[in-house]
C-alpha cells in the first residue's frame, strides 16, 4: 500500500480537527507568524504561510505554501511531519519553491527522519533560536540535496528506511528566506 501525504502544522490549542495522519508536530518558523491560517478548523484570511496551508489548500498569496519568515534563521527553518506509526518509507517527495520565482526557496535542504523521538513542537518565538544540532537530536539524515537554481521543479529523493517522523530543514534558501510548496512522503 502505498500512502502519499502531505504537511500539516501543529494543531492550535482547544481546535478539534480530523483524526488522520500525517500531522506537522513541529514546527520551527513560517512567515506570517505568530498568525494561523485556521480558525475552527476552515481556512481563514489570514497572510501567513504554516503548513495548515498544504494540509487544508489554504490559500495565501496564490499558493498553498511552508515559507520560511524573510531572512529567517536557518535554525528555525525546519518542521517536522509525523506518520502516525512506524512505516516505510520508499522516497519523499519535495517541490523546494514555495512562492513565485526565486525569492522563497529552499535551495539546499535535508530531510532525517526518526522512529521514535518527534523533536520539539515550536514555533521558536524568542532569540537566540536553539541550534539546529541540538533540534535534530535523535534524527538520522537521509537526504542532502541542493537545487540551486532549479528549485522550481519537483525532486524525488529514495529513502528505503523505518521512520515515523520526517524533518525538513532548509540548509540555503533564496534571496528571502526558505519555501516548500509540497513534501509527499510515500510509505509501504
């Protein structure tokens, strides 16, 4: 079986949403902070980019983005998908851009990946930020990639391990911060 899904951000407090799986549990930074983009569960009109984005197709700007605030730091670029349970995982998928043109793209990242550690919930709200190190710890990586400049184009990367959660994190990023359009993790 294979299943293909997509981000989600962390739920807000008090919201009761579908009990379906894949969920962000982890989330380090998104532009449009500390606004959500749902209210009671529906998408509102808030100008912010979490996951719930991907999860819901809630639309900011045209696009149904993770974007990374403008000149983030790289230690809060990053959030983390959970599975539900240990599967799989043959290959993730990722579009690296995350808004027109250049401006929001993640043009080297990693993706590790965890059977049993979900890393910390976030969203980092004060400075300094803690070190990505000390964010992944517990993680293994599977995946570093660079696009360079074709960060507008969908990358398969082929992964073959056991996880139950998967990290992304934005390692280089455009002229104004990192973006992901969509993360697809295919499982057995």
């Amino acid at each position: 079986m294979t299943t293909t899904s997509t981000t989600a951000a962390p739920y807000p407090a008090g919201m009761t949403l579908p009990d379906s799986w894949p969920r962000v549990v982890g989330q380090g930074s998104w532009y449009g902070m500390p606004s959500e983009k749902l209210t009671n569960g529906q998408c509102n009109g808030a100008y912010s980019f979490t996951a719930y984005n991907q999860l819901y197709g809630c639309v900011s700007g045209g696009r149904k983005s993770w974007l990374g605030p403008d000149f983030g730091d790289m230690d809060a670029l990053w959030f983390t998908l959970d599975l539900g349970s240990v599967q799989t995982v043959q290959s993730i998928t990722i579009f690296p851009n995350g808004f027109h043109g250049e401006a929001y793209t993640s043009n080297e990242y990693e993706l590790l990946i965890s059977a049993d550690v979900p890393g910390p919930r976030g969203p980092y709200t004060s400075t300094p930020y803690p070190p990505f190190s000390e964010t992944s710890q517990g993680f293994t990586q599977v995946v570093q990639s660079s696009c360079g400049q074709k960060c507008s184009q969908e990358y398969v990367h082929q992964v073959n391990r056991a996880a139950r959660y998967i990290m992304f994190h934005a390692i280089q990023t455009g002229a104004h911060s990192a973006g992901v359009e969509y993360l697809h993790v295919n499982t057995e």
